[in-house]
C-alpha cells in the first residue's frame, strides 16, 4: 500500500506522517532531528513509542528515559511526556483511539494539494 499521507510539521525539527489508522488504531512514523525538543503534553489516546533509528530521551512525568533504536515505551492516557532529541531519530509511534485531530490535519493538507 503507497502512502499517500503528507508530512506534517509538529514542531520545530519534528514532523509526522500517518502510516495507517482504523476504528481502534492510529499509526505514525516520526522524524526527528537532532537537538529538537517537544515540549511536555498529554491526550487520551494510549501510545506505544519505538525507536526506529537514533536516541532520544523521552521525559515522562518529569523523569528522562534514554532510549535507542529497538526500544519501546508504553504511554497511558493523559501521562504527560515530552522529547529532547540526542541524534537524528525515527520513531514509530502507535496509538488507541486514533489521533482524529491528526486525521482531520492530513485530510485539509491533501484537498490543499
């Protein structure tokens, strides 16, 4: 199956593309350039992390997580957590619910096109 998703920018040195999304589950992959920072945030939605390639410190609940490529990490609903970027990294982040709002972001950026 071609993706067809745009790249969307989350925040500076960080951008997403849906990969595949149904009724329960909602899938990204995520690149991340070295040095960048995402700023701590929370939402309903449970999410599995994994890191694809590179390091990064994934800070949850205000206590760092170094992690590298073949790691993974499980998120509850509404847990704050945040990202500073060690090197370039990709990540391959699941979630339940979908991310509707991410959803409704890649439709607006395809009908732009």
């Amino acid at each position: 199956m071609k993706n067809k998703n745009p790249w969307i920018k989350i925040c500076p040195g960080i951008q997403r593309q849906t990969l595949a999304s149904g009724k329960t589950m909602y899938q990204m992959l995520a690149t991340l350039e070295a040095g960048s920072k995402m700023p701590a945030h929370q939402h309903p939605q449970e999410q599995i992390v994994h890191i694809l390639s590179g390091r990064m410190k994934l800070i949850v609940d205000g206590t760092p997580h170094e992690m590298k490529s073949g790691d993974s990490f499980y998120l509850g609903s509404n847990v704050p957590h945040g990202v500073e970027t060690i090197e370039e990294t990709r990540v391959l982040d699941t979630f339940s619910p979908p991310r509707d709002e991410y959803l409704a972001i890649d439709e607006a950026n395809r009908q732009r096109q």
